[in-house]
C-alpha cells in the first residue's frame, strides 16, 4: 500500500482476485469473454487496461473508477488480516508509482471497519457469497428504491449473491447488503431445497458451484436438526 502525505495512492497484491481483470468481472465491468480476449493481447507495454481501453470495452473513465476501486479493495482486504508483519519504506522516486489516484485514508478506514462490522451482521442470514435467494410469492414488493428493485429483478431461485452481484454491477458488499434488507423485509428468503434433477441441465460451472453449495447446506442443516433431537433424547 503507498500512501502520499496520509492519502491512500495506490495498493498492489500477489492474489489473484485482487487482480484488475478479476475485479473487473466480479462488479460486472467486463465479460468472462471480453476477459479471455483482452488477457490474450496482454504482455510488455501492453497492460490490461489499456488492451480494454483499445477494444472500446472500457472508458478512460471506467478504467480511473476500476482502478481505483481496486486500490479500495485491497486496502478494505488488508484490514481483515488479523496478524502478520507489517514493513515500512519511504520511496526517494514517486515516479515510480503506477497511478494518480487519491483516496482519504481516514474516510477509508471508517469505510472499511463499518464494512467489517455490517457484513459479520449480515452473515447470520447470507453465509457467503454463493448463497441462493428466492423471491417470496406471498410478498409484493412495494416503495424498493432502484439499487433494491435490480437487485429484486435478478433473484430467480438460480442466481447466487455472487451472481447478482456480479450482473447488478453493485459488487459483493453492496448486494449482501441490499439482499440482507430485503429478507428483512420478507420481500425474499434463502433457497432451502435444491431440485438435484435440475443440476445436469446446469452448464455454467460457477452457477453448478451455487447450486451445489445449497444442497449442501440444506443437507447440513437437516442433518444439524437430527442430531440436535438425538442429542436431547
């Protein structure tokens, strides 16, 4: 992470889904195809922004909010590591720095401990992000405001938090919580059974991973039932 007379500059990371192309398919920016494509084309000068910026996928705009979304994010990452060693250098050569984003390290921090704090409130009801809601039938939704009403549109008993977040262009936090308010409001309700006969017909690799995720849970949560009433009896 490089800071600048306190302000938040640039964050860099060796895990892959802090990567730019990786953050850019998870808040629904670019295509796992448009991915493929402009990833072929990467190597030398040629770095994946400007390969997309080429290709008419991205925005000079797009990419400077892309970008700096992901400086945000690996910082809100690093809060959540609960032990390690930290170094600290000063560099002699700004120069070196690859971007110009400015970002408030104090506005930062509050942003990402109250990030913290919601989604441990948050995972009582949506244990992770390949949780499967569905639409309660009994319930018509009424006053949503436009970030509830997408979200509302793209449940479909099939689509996980991590889908949804991925085609609401809202990012995983962002629908959690939008999920999580909207079972509060009894408006939807986590998927409890899972239709096994219909996981064959299921050709997309990360929605066959959400289904099967759900069998499980329901699986554990009969199996915790049973072995709560032997225990008792």
């Amino acid at each position: 992470i490089f800071f600048t007379n306190g302000d938040l500059r640039m964050a860099t990371s060796n895990l892959p889904e802090d990567r730019l192309g990786a953050l850019l398919y998870r808040f629904g920016t670019v295509t796992q195809e448009q991915l493929e494509a402009a990833l072929t084309q990467v190597g030398g000068e040629r770095r994946l922004g400007r390969v997309l910026l080429e290709m008419g996928v991205l925005t000079a705009h797009d990419l400077y909010q892309s970008i700096r979304k992901q400086v945000e994010e690996i910082f809100y990452s690093v809060l959540l590591i609960r032990a390690g060693s930290f170094y600290f250098y000063q560099l002699t050569n700004q120069d070196r720095l690859p971007s110009q984003i400015h970002v408030d390290t104090q506005q930062a921090l509050l942003d990402g401990v109250r990030r913290m704090d919601e989604m441990s409130y948050f995972r009582e009801r949506i244990p992770d992000r390949f949780t499967i809601v569905e639409v309660r039938q009994d319930m018509t939704p009424k006053g949503l405001s436009e970030k509830e009403q997408r979200v509302y549109d793209l449940i479909d008993c099939m689509r996980s938090v991590d889908e949804i977040a991925r085609e609401s262009r809202l990012g995983e936090f962002e629908t959690t919580k939008v999920v999580f308010h909207l079972i509060q409001l009894n408006l939807v309700q986590r998927r409890r059974d899972t239709n096994i006969k219909h996981m064959s017909r299921i050709s997309d690799p990360q929605r066959l991973a959400a289904s099967l995720a759900a069998l499980v849970e329901t699986f554990n949560t009969v199996f915790c039932k049973i072995f709560a009433e032997v225990k008792i009896k």
